[in-house]
C-alpha cells in the first residue's frame, strides 16, 4: 500500500502567498497615516501645553505650524484647522480630518482621525 501524500499544493502556497501579499499591502499602507496621527497628537498636547503656560492663540498656532513642519505632517492640517477652546483653566486644542491613501487602482482606504489633548 503507497503512504499517502500530505502537505499544500502548489496552487495551496500560491494563494496563501496573495492572501499574506494582501494583508501585507494594507497593513504598509496604513502605518504612514498612523504615525502621522500619533505625531500630531504629540504636537497639539505640547501646543495645548504651551496655551496653559499663558500662550496667546496666535502664539500656539504659530508653534503648532513650526512643529507640524519639523514632524512633517503640515501639508495636511494647518494652524487654522485647529479648533481651541478653554476648559476650566486649561486649554482644549481639537482637530477633525479625513486621509485617503490609494491601495490599487482605483481603491483607497480612507481614515477619519480625530486629535484632541482631551483624555477621555
């Protein structure tokens, strides 16, 4: 009696490599808005920290605008976008903003972020 033949096919391996190829390509694309929205996040709670130390308005914006460009991530929130308002006697920076990053073709992934020095 001939063992029998255990294992994955060729075809098998062929489509686990586009299913990991796949999950790959949308895990890579997704890093760059991730690390933009933790690095804007960073910016608006040293900002926010700066407004509780007696910074005027057009003095935070001005430094979120000199932070935004040594991190990079100004050509997509500007100091205008920034929404401030107090809290008691602390100051609330909050900014609401889409990114579309193209996948393939015509398919994107669009993420909706939400940055604000408010836990809550």
């Amino acid at each position: 009696m001939k063992p029998r033949q255990r294992g994955i096919s060729l075809i098998g391996v062929i489509l686990m490599a586009l299913l990991l190829g796949g999950v790959l390509l949308i895990g890579f694309k997704m890093v760059g808005p991730y690390k933009e929205y933790f690095a804007l996040q960073h910016i608006i709670v040293l900002v926010a920290d700066e407004g509780n130390n007696g910074a005027s308005e057009p003095d935070m914006r001005e430094s979120f605008a000199r932070r935004a460009n040594i991190d990079s991530i100004d050509n997509m929130i500007r100091p205008n976008d920034l929404v401030f308002r107090r809290q008691g006697e602390r100051v609330v920076i909050e900014v609401e903003y889409s990114r579309k990053v193209p996948l393939v073709s015509n398919i994107s992934l669009l993420f909706d972020f939400k940055a604000s020095n408010q836990h809550k």
